[in-house]
C-alpha cells in the first residue's frame, strides 16, 4: 500500500493524531510556563533534602551537649521536686515493727492531742479538737499513710499557731486526694489538701504564714526547721467587730510526686 493510498483511506484518523499532538505539546508548553518554576523548585528541594539525609544530622559534639542539657534539666526538677515533696517525720511513718498501721494511726493522733492540746491550753488558744482527721478512723493502709503525713502537717501549722499568738482556730479540713481511690489513677502530682480556718491579729497570721515557709525552730531542737509548707490558696478578710482582728483560710498541700504515690506502700505487720 502507498502513501497516497493510506492517506485517502485513514486521512481523517491521521488528522486527529496530529491535531492530538500538536494540542498535547501546546498544553505541556503552556504548563510548563505556568507551573515550571514551581515543579524546578520543589525538584531541587527534593534532591537537597534527599543529600541531607545521606548525611549524619547530629554530630557527637551535639550529643554531648543534648546530654549537658539534659544533666541540667534533671537536677533542676530534682532540687524543685525536694522542695515540693512534703517529708514526713519518722514517727509520723509507718513501721513494721510498731503493730498494726491502724494503732500507729491512733497512737499518733493521740500524742498528737495531748501535746498540742496542753500547749494551746496553757497560751489560751482554742483549736479544732478534731485536728481535722476523720470521725472514724482510716482502716486502709494507703489512706492511713496519707493522713499521718497530714497529721504530721497539722501539727507543725498548729505549733506555729501557738507561737504566733493566734486566737483560735476554728476549723481544721483534711481532704485527700479525689483520685487516690480512681479507677484513673493518680495525677503526676497527688494532692492531700489540709485547710485552716483561724483568727488572730494580723501580725498573728503574719507570722503563721512567713514560718511555714522558713521554720523559726532551731535545727538542733526541731527537724523540721528548713521544711517549707504548699500554700495552695490564702483568703484574709477583717473580723466583725474587731478592727485588730482578721480571719484567715489557708489550705496547705501535702505533695506526693508520681513515683512517690504509686511506689509500694510499707506494710506493717
């Protein structure tokens, strides 16, 4: 078959592939000049980062310093951690070899009243007798820990209260931590709240709240000099009827950080 032939037979289909590659050309030239230098660009951006990657991203200089910013970051949360956990004294702990957690507990509160009890006493000042512990003694071991370690705090508030000259203190509040028995667990911090309501001058009150965080106590008499107290939340408002006389709510935090909480409590035989 000759040209001509084919021509005359399939002229129509040939002009449609040619009219076809004469408008795909047009078309890529148009993108081209519309899209080109976005799709060089991205190309190029591609082909850097693909280099980039053959190559090491950090070098051991850097590393090192990652791991010297990391040393940092730890002692920091360390030494914030030291002052946050409230650190209970020995014979507000547990010990296997004291009886039943449940006697520590009573045994506990009980020196607890007779001694702050006698103390408030002689300085006329009138206290919650409830010390803010649960009508029913706590039988479980984990709620046991915690109101000794707020016990513990109770009783530092209250000797400051004393040698401050407060009035009274009309009511004392211990709540634990709402998660403590939450199917969730516990937050990274766990919060037993021990809340005052007291009455006093206001140099009183002053006082109460500049020593709870720096003990006036001598190291060598009172461990617990240098133990700094939570302040959670602080409202001072006048008394009625008297004008050297406020009232003051304060609550304090007894703080368990994460691992403190969900360590493994002692379990007193």
């Amino acid at each position: 078959m000759n040209l001509d032939d084919y021509w005359q037979e399939n002229k129509r289909f040939v002009m449609s592939v040619a009219v076809g590659i004469i408008v795909f050309f047009i078309g890529t030239s148009v993108i081209d000049s519309v899209y080109g230098s976005e799709r060089r660009l991205t190309q190029q951006a591609i082909m850097s980062t693909q280099r980039k990657l053959k190559e090491p991203l950090f070098a051991s200089k850097d590393r090192a310093q990652a791991q010297d910013e990391n040393d940092a970051l730890r002692e920091a949360f360390d030494k914030l951690a030291a002052v946050a956990r409230f650190k209970p004294l020995p014979r507000f702990t547990l010990s296997a070899d004291k009886g039943s957690a449940a006697n520590q507990y009573r045994r506990a509160f009980a020196d607890v009243i007779e001694d702050i009890g006698t103390r408030a006493n002689r300085a006329n000042v009138q206290i919650d007798a409830s010390l803010g512990m649960p009508k029913l003694s706590p039988t479980r071991d984990v709620e046991i820990v915690r109101y000794l370690e707020a016990l513990d705090l109770v009783e530092q508030v209250l000797d400051y209260c004393i040698l401050a000259g407060i009035d009274r203190v009309d009511r004392i509040q211990c709540r634990l931590d709402p998660l403590l028995n939450d199917r969730r667990g516990l937050d990274r911090v766990e919060r037993t709240r021990v809340t005052f309501t007291m009455t006093g001058t206001s140099l009183a009150v002053d006082r109460v709240l500049t020593w709870s965080q720096r003990s006036p106590h001598d190291a060598r008499q009172d461990p617990r000099r240098g133990r700094t107290l939570v302040v959670d939340d602080l409202e001072i408002v006048p008394s009625r009827g008297r004008r050297d006389e406020v009232r003051a709510d304060v609550g304090f935090v007894v703080a368990r950080l994460a691992k403190d909480a969900n360590s493994e409590e002692p379990d007193p035989k």
